[in-house]
C-alpha cells in the first residue's frame, strides 16, 4: 500500500468506525445505568443491567484496537513518523488516553463502570474537536524534525490526557455534590465538605460506600419500592424516597435537560468556529449536545462526591509530574533550536500557567485540606488554561510555536 493508501485508511478508522464504536460503547453505558436494574436477593446491592454494561464494554475495547490501528496506519501514511505532530493528532491521541485509562484503571481496576460513560462522552469531544482540524498525513515541519519530538510531545500528550480525565471528574463532583446537598438540606442534616456523605453521623454507608440517608441503623435493606408521589415537590426531597431516587431527582431539578442541551450546542459552536462546512458544523454540534442530554440520564448513578473529589485528587497528583517534564523537555528542545531554553514565546508562557493552576492545586490540598466544590472549580480552570494553551496559542496568537 501507498502512502496515500495508509492515509485513506487511518481516516476511515478515525471516523467513522473508531467514533461509532465508542458513541455505541457510551450510549450502551448510559442504558445500563440509568434505565435497567438486574432483580437482587435480600441482603445483595441493586447491579445496573450486565448485559447493557458487558456491551459497553465490549464496545469500547473494539474502539480502542481501532482507534490504536488508526495512529499506526497515520504514522504509516505519513512516512513512519511518530503520528502526534499536529494539533489533530495529538487530540486523537489525547482521546485514545482518555478511553484506554477509563478501561484499564476506572472500570477494571477501580470498579468504577459509572464514570465510563462519561470518560468516553470527553473522548468524543476531543475527537470531534480534532476533525474541525484535521490534516492529511504528511511529513512535519522541518523543526519538528527532531528526537524531542518524542520526548517532549510523548509527555505532553500523556498529561493532557491524565488532565482531561479529572476535568470530567470535576465536573462529575460538582453535580454529584450539588444533588447531595439538596438531599441533606430537605433532610435537615448539617454540615458538608464534599457532600451528603459526610453530612452527619446518622449517614449510614451501604457496603459498597453509598450512603444510605436517614435509614434505620437496624434496616439492611432501604426502601425498595417507588414513592407514591413525586420524591421532588416544590424543592424539597421526600424523606422516605430511596435515597438513588432522591439524588437523582435532585440533579434532574437542578438541571433542565433542554438548557443542558443548548449550553452545550453552543459550547461546541465556540469549539468549531473555524468550519466552514455548515452541514457538518450543524451535525456535529446538535449530536455533541445530544449526547449530554444523554448524559443527564446518567447522573443519578455516579458515585458519591467524596468518591469523585478523591478521584479527582489522585489522577490530577498522577499527571502533574508528568507535565512538569514535559515542561522542561520543551525548555531543553528550545535551547537547540532557537538557542534559549525560554524565552516568553505565548505557548511557553500559557504552559507555565498551566503548570502553576495545578501546582497551586495539589498545594492547596496538601497544606490546607481543600476540598470539595472550591477544589474542583480551582481545577476546572487550571484545566480551561491548558485548553487556552492548546487552542487559542495555536490557532489565534502568532508565536514561535505557530507551525503547531
């Protein structure tokens, strides 16, 4: 096969077949914990539907060899290169991270299946953002001709990466703990640092770490059957509903499906600004915001906020090093290049940025326990400033590093 030939095909395993295969793996995710229950005996936990999750699974591994045979054939295509030399690639590989990490750490390791979904509905974004600036393969730009390309790029790719899972972590807790707060307010209960689960005293935890609520401390078992009214009734949440039920009512009356929709429309709008094709932008964009919809269906079953800040914690602590080298990898290609190992070129300077939000993060929380909402809000935009870097460097302020 041609040159040509290896290009064709990387773009074919790009989209549509990697991307049909994880929006299948994500709705299919979505199905088996927001719609089915499996029966359970007295005494067992209530399982989303299996089958539902054992498709999503299966799915999403199916997507990763994909999306794995898309970048060897890209590097093929473009004379056997490593294939992460421009923005488009380097997206790509960001998702397949995304997908991959969610697979091996999250649902196999952690046992963590609910936050899959969502991990994969972050690939998606990602994947749709590379299309809008996609490339043909081809030779790099003879800068970039370098062995620090691997080192450097390699490490960067890899944080942001780690980076884009706790984004969808922070997200996922401040929902999570705004619904667990509702539910502790119309319950009475005073106090919370990461949410509900914290509340009080007479928060009982299931054996797998949810809390039950106000339950008798002499009942196994929680409420089995549905309310006879709604559990969410002019802002307050009925004391005896089950307590799944009460958090997810209490997300869903805090957030309207159809303003989700639009705020995510146009988030994808902003995104995509550079397409011109207007069929593909309008397509892309009402099934990114369709897909959140989806998404909305999912929220009442993630796990605890507690779960998720500590998450959040970890991965973040995880990737920090990584983009700390990265950084410095690129000061060392600098000085062989351009003859500096800095200089304030606009992607050094917003790198560094980005490199002080997440220090000042991890600080925080080392030195004065900072948790909950405010930590995750201060990570949500130390994440917004590596989007900055990555997007608005490249694509709209001219620089040393324009060629990106």
């Amino acid at each position: 096969m041609t040159q040509a030939d290896w290009g064709e095909l990387s773009r074919i395993l790009f989209w549509p077949t990697t991307m049909l295969l994880y929006l299948g793996a994500m709705l299919a995710s979505m199905y088996a914990h927001a719609f089915t229950r499996v029966a359970r005996e007295d005494g067992d936990t209530p399982v989303a539907g299996r089958r539902g999750q054992a498709l999503a699974t299966t799915l999403a591994a199916v997507g990763v060899l994909a999306h794995l045979a898309h970048l060897v054939t890209r590097s093929l295509g473009s004379g056997g290169r490593v294939p992460w030399g421009n923005m488009f690639e380097y997206s790509s590989v960001i998702a397949f991270i995304v997908v991959a990490a969610g697979l091996v750490i999250f649902q196999w390791r952690l046992r963590k299946p609910q936050v899959m979904s969502m991990l994969l509905l972050g690939a998606l974004l990602t994947m749709g953002a590379a299309l809008l600036v996609y490339t043909e393969p081809g030779p790099l730009q003879p800068i970039l001709n370098s062995h620090w390309l691997k080192i450097h790029v390699t490490a960067i790719v890899l944080a942001a990466g780690v980076f884009t899972v706790a984004f969808v972590f922070n997200g996922l807790h401040l929902l999570r703990d705004t619904a667990e707060r509702r539910v502790a307010a119309s319950r009475q209960m005073a106090g919370s640092t990461v949410g509900a689960a914290s509340a009080s005293d007479l928060v009982e935890q299931r054996p797998d770490g949810r809390p039950r609520g106000l339950a008798d401390p002499d009942q196994d078992e929680f409420t089995e059957g549905v309310p006879q009214r709604d559990a969410v009734e002019d802002g307050r949440i009925d004391d005896g509903a089950d307590d799944d039920r009460a958090y997810g009512l209490a997300l869903r009356a805090t957030i309207n499906p159809w303003m989700l929709f639009a705020g995510s429309w146009l988030a994808a709008a902003t995104m995509s600004w550079v397409w011109l094709d207007i069929t593909r932008f309008l397509t892309v964009n009402t099934v990114f915001a369709g897909a959140a919809v989806m998404a909305w269906w999912l929220l009442p079953n993630l796990p605890t906020a507690a779960t998720l800040d500590a998450l959040t914690y970890r991965t973040i602590a995880f990737g920090f090093p990584i983009w700390t080298f990265a950084v410095m990898a690129g000061a060392v290609w600098a000085e062989q290049s351009w003859g500096r190992y800095w200089g304030w070129d606009p992607k050094e300077t917003s790198a560094f940025l980005t490199w002080v939000g997440y220090a000042a993060y991890l600080h925080a929380r080392a030195t004065r326990g900072f948790k909950g909402r405010t930590a995750s809000i201060f990570g949500l935009g130390a994440y917004w400033i590596m989007l900055f870097t990555y997007y608005a460097v490249n694509l709209v302020i001219v620089g040393l590093h324009s060629y990106a």
